[in-house]
C-alpha cells in the first residue's frame, strides 16, 4: 500500500471531485462533510508523504507500470512533498472557511474545489514536461468555474481576462513542449536532462529557445513583471474561499521554475546551465517595486492582499534570481509563510466587508464592528507577519533571503525588500485605522459570523507563530530541499539508473 501513497493526493480529489459533481443537488451537509473528510484525509496522507520524503530518498510512481523515461510517473522528493503538504493545509482552512455559507452562493463549488486540489498536486508531483501541462490545464479549468462562484459583474470580467490570458499561456506552453520534445526526443524532465549534455550544437538554439518559452509561461503563472496585470483583480474578485486557495497558484509557477531550471537546465546542461537567472533576478526585482506601489495605492482591502500576493511573488522569485542552495532554502521557507498568511488575510478580509455593510471591503470610514475586537486582533497578526514584523515568520523568512544574498545583490535586494516591508506596513495600518478605529459613529452593523469561518482564518494565520515556534526544524528541511534540488543527478539516477533512455 505505501507504494501507492504518491498517486493518492490526485485520485482522492478526482474521485471526491466526480462524486460531489454528480450530487450537486444533493443536501449540502453531505457535501460540506464530504468535502472536509477528503481534504483531511488528503492533509494526512501528505503528511506521511513528507515524512518518508524526509529521509532524502526519492522515490517515483510509474502509472500502468510503464517505466520511465517511457511512461507516466509521480515523483516524490523534498520539494514536492513539500508542495502537497502545503497545499492541504492551505485547502483545510479554505472548504472550512467555505462551508460557513460560500458554498451556497453558486453551484459545484465542493467538486470543483476537489478537482482543483487534483490539478495542483498533480502539478506538483508530475515527472514529465506534458503532464505539467495537462495539470496546469486541469486546474486552470477549476479555477475558471471557482472564479465565477457567486455570479457579478466584476466577477464575470475578471475571468475574461484571467482565462484569455492563462489560455494565450497554454498555447505557448504547448509550442514550448513540442520545441523541446522535438530537440530531445524525450518529454521526461529526467530523461531530457540526461540527454541535454549529449545534444548537438545544431540543437541548442531550439532547447534554448524552448526554455525561454516555458520561462514566459511560468513567469505568467508565477505572476512576475510584465505578466502580472492579471492577478490583482482576479484575485480581489474572486469569492473569498477561492482567492485564498489561489494564494498557491502563483507558487506553483515559482515551483515550476525551480523543478524544471534546476532539473533539465542544471549544471549537466553545459552552456544552457542557469538560462533563467538573469531574467529572473532582475524582473523580479522591478516586480517588488511594482507591486509595493499598488499597495500603497490599493483603497481596498481585497486588492491590497493580492497586491501583497504580488509582493510576495516578486521576493520569491527574487530568491530563484539569487540561484544559490542558501536562496533556495530561505525562499522555500518564505513561500510556505506567504502561501498560509496570504490566504489566512483573503478569508479576514471577507469576514471584516460582511460586517461593514455597503461599505463592504472599502478603504473607508464606516460604522463599528459587531464583532471588531476579534477581527481587529485577528488583522493585526496577518498583518504583522505579511509585512515582516518580528518575532513573526515574515521578519525570519526575509532575514533569511537577505542573508542569502551575495555581496553583488544585497545592494539591489536589501533596500528593495526593506522598503517595501515598510510601504506594506504603511499602507496595512492606514487600513487598519481606517476600518477598526475611524469607524465609531452609530450603531454595530452586520450580523454575527458563522463559527467555520473563525476555524478557517484562525487555521491559517496562526502558522505564523507555529513557523517561528517550529523554525528549526522547517529550516532544516528547506536547507535539505535545496541541497537535494543542487543535485539533479540524485534524481536523475533514481529514475533512470542507466542513466539513459537515450539511444
């Protein structure tokens, strides 16, 4: 049975994704106890997915019994265990959130949030460059329909946007595969990286080229200057359970990057090695400025957090600009405290627009707070830890990215980053004046919130101090995920011990 642990964390989802879409008219109890079994039964079996990942071992799953380079595979490593367990506890507090009475304001919400959990883990543990596709494309899918839960105006043109450009996206990452399916004659990321030492020199611009393209397509997904017009809005549109979940979307193109330039275009691939590096350092760099200007721009509390999203993209791909085994580690660190926090502040925000009326999640003076002392502190946590404040998670992860820059970037990255940590506290505590204490005229407005939300925001925003608390060990872990991905004959051998596939 443990064999079969790695393919779990995608037939589990499709399997609860199918069953909650064939009852869509079924009670909605069944569907929300339903909907929560299953992501806790997924958190657990990532759990135990990570600690066998844990003792450096890498391990695969070939479906059919197809062996590589030839069949389908899973592979579970440190950094893809990392990436389920992630996405589990991020999904825990979304569908409780959720089932407070999201759920209920469109159809399918439940079955499509299941096959979203399946596109992602998929993404995250795929083997192959066509089935990174095919996932991305399942949970674009989802994220289509997930997005225009609840109905609206401004819901229905923020998809326009979100799907033409994420399709435009698909069809580049389609060309960028058959580009270097054609160069290598494989589409296994192990099987191709084997191979890159060994291409012709008439090869090179086609592989080089191809990965320009992929660059292109995960800098859309991950978000990064001039890719990123789309996110805010979509984002600050998008129902609250949603926009939460979607705090993992831009990671997984920051993921996609890191598995794919240290795997196929590592230090075996010769003159290809490192390709993205300069792009990425710098353009994320111009994404930081960028997205600590719309911050301090945003006059809503929904954009402001996905401005904040953007912020947070732009370190992280920072770190993959530094590409260094200690940069890795500390933005590793970072994303699974961005990712958490991130959410944790989209489900606050929705819960702070319902007691506030028609000024909803407005950057405006309002009547007080039913419930404003618990939210207000509940604010106050998120936003200390999105900004970096210390003791909190956010001020350990940028500690850490900063001391991982060499002395050539900590003249770029350190007054970038340390600026717009201040412009982000800037504006958060202009918002939270704004919304707790500017608002003490009349009587309390709205009514009392439902008890699955306060589970779900409180979930998510109490792993910054659970970060802090278990910093060590967390550390530990990215230290040897960054190692194990500096090392790409690892699993390169692991995969194919001939070291060979090719001809």
């Amino acid at each position: 049975m443990i064999q079969h642990l790695i393919v779990l964390p995608i037939v589990l989802p499709l399997i609860m994704g199918v069953v909650l879409l064939r009852s869509r008219f079924g009670s909605s109890r069944f569907k929300r106890i339903a909907s929560v079994i299953a992501t806790l039964a997924l958190t657990a079996i990532s759990l135990a997915l990570l600690l066998r990942a844990a003792d450096g071992e890498i391990a695969y799953y070939a479906l059919g019994g197809w062996q590589p380079p030839f069949g389908i595979v899973l592979v579970l490593d440190r950094l893809s265990a990392l990436m389920v367990m992630l996405t589990s506890v991020l999904a825990i507090g979304c569908v409780i959130f959720a089932c407070g009475g999201d759920d209920e304001k469109g159809s399918n919400f439940h079955g499509l949030f299941q096959l979203q959990l399946m596109g992602i883990n998929g993404a995250f543990l795929t083997g192959d460059l066509f089935n990174l596709f095919v996932f991305f494309e399942v949970l674009l899918l989802a994220s289509y329909a997930l997005l225009l839960h609840g109905g609206g105006k401004s819901r229905i043109q923020s998809a326009v946007h979100y799907v033409v450009l994420n399709l435009a996206g698909s069809a580049l990452f389609l060309i960028a595969v058959g580009v270097l399916y054609g160069a290598t004659g494989t589409l296994n990321m192990a099987d191709m990286a084997a191979r890159l030492g060994e291409l012709p020199a008439e090869r090179s611009g086609l592989v080089t080229a191809g990965a320009l393209l992929l660059l292109v397509v995960f800098g859309l997904k991950a978000a990064i200057l001039p890719l990123y017009f789309w996110l805010p809005r979509a984002y600050a549109a998008a129902p609250a359970p949603v926009a939460a979940l979607f705090a993992i979307m831009t990671k997984v193109g920051v993921y996609a990057i890191l598995r794919v330039y240290s795997l196929i275009f590592g230090q075996q691939a010769g003159e290809l090695a490192s390709l993205e590096q300069p792009w990425v350092w710098w353009l994320a760099l111009a994404t930081l400025v960028a997205a600590t200007i719309g911050v301090l721009a945003a006059r809503d509390l929904r954009l402001l957090v996905a401005y904040l999203v953007l912020v947070s993209a732009g370190t992280l791909l920072a770190g993959v600009g530094m590409d260094t085994p200690e940069a890795t580690a500390s933005l590793l660190y970072y994303l699974v405290h961005t990712t958490l926090v991130t959410g944790g502040l989209f489900l606050l925000a929705d819960m702070i627009g319902q007691q506030r009326g028609k000024a909803g999640t407005r950057i405006v003076k309002g009547r007080p707070l039913v419930q404003g002392g618990a939210l207000a502190g509940l604010f106050f946590l998120g936003a200390s830890a999105v900004a970096g404040l210390p003791p909190l998670s956010g001020a350990i992860g940028k500690a850490l990215l900063m001391h991982a820059a060499s002395a050539g970037q900590r003249p770029w990255l350190w007054p970038i980053l340390l600026i717009s940590g201040l412009c982000a506290i800037i504006a958060l505590s202009r918002a939270g004046s704004t919304l707790f204490w500017r608002s003490n005229e009349g009587e309390p407005g709205g009514e009392r919130l439902p008890r699955q939300q306060w589970i779900g925001v409180t979930l998510l925003l109490a792993t910054s101090p659970l970060l802090v608390a278990l910093a060590g060990p967390v550390s530990d872990y990215t230290q040897a995920t960054a190692a194990q991905l500096a090392n790409p004959d690892a699993l390169v051998s692991a995969l194919l011990p001939d070291n060979g596939g090719a001809p």
